[in-house]
C-alpha cells in the first residue's frame, strides 16, 4: 500500500523550479494530477509532440506542450517577497485550513 502524500500546490498557483532541465524558472500550475504526484507548469518542461493534421491545426507537424512535472521539484512562490517558500497549514480565525508561507507567515489565497 502507498502512503498518501500531501499536495502543497494548488492550480493557479505560482511555483518556482527547483531542479532539472528548467531550474530557476517560475509559472503558474495549470494542472495538478495527485497519483501521479506531479503537476503542468505553463511553459516548463516543454517536450515535442508530432501531430497529424487536423481541424485544429491543418498542417499537422511539431508542436512543442508541457509535459507534468514531479510535486517533489516544485515550490510555492511567496506572495509577498516572490521568493520560493515551504507551505504550512493553519486554522484561520474562522476555523478553516489555510495555507501560508513558512517565510512571511502571510496566507496563500
């Protein structure tokens, strides 16, 4: 049995790349997949996909698309200073689970 990881990006997030082939580049999470552990970057991780011709694109040839990248590779910039930080989890005066920034202390929305 697999021990169930705990996700700490979101889409619509901003990460920073940590490791591999685009190390020290940001973009913002499109997709998240959780077993897989991994998540689409916009504009990271760019592989080339022949395609046949169709309605979309009549001629057909290489495109270059994001392929997923490993959770383990990625940080949440922080909103305030725009540096990457670890996330924590807190209760907010509400009594919901909120993300914040291990740096700022100040909350992810």
């Amino acid at each position: 049995m697999q021990k169930k990881r705990k996700i700490h990006i979101k889409k619509g997030d901003t990460v920073y790349v940590n490791s591999g082939e685009d190390r020290d580049q940001q973009g913002r999470v499109l997709e998240v997949f959780p077993k897989q552990y991994r998540a689409l970057v916009e504009g990271i991780n760019l592989v080339s996909k022949h395609t046949k011709p169709n309605s979309d694109n009549p001629q057909g040839g290489i495109i270059k698309k994001e392929a997923p990248v490993n959770i383990s590779n990625l940080m949440v910039v922080d909103p305030s200073s725009g540096k990457p930080t670890r996330v924590g989890r807190k209760l907010d005066k509400n009594g919901k689970l909120v993300r914040y920034s291990k740096k700022s202390g100040e909350e992810i929305k």
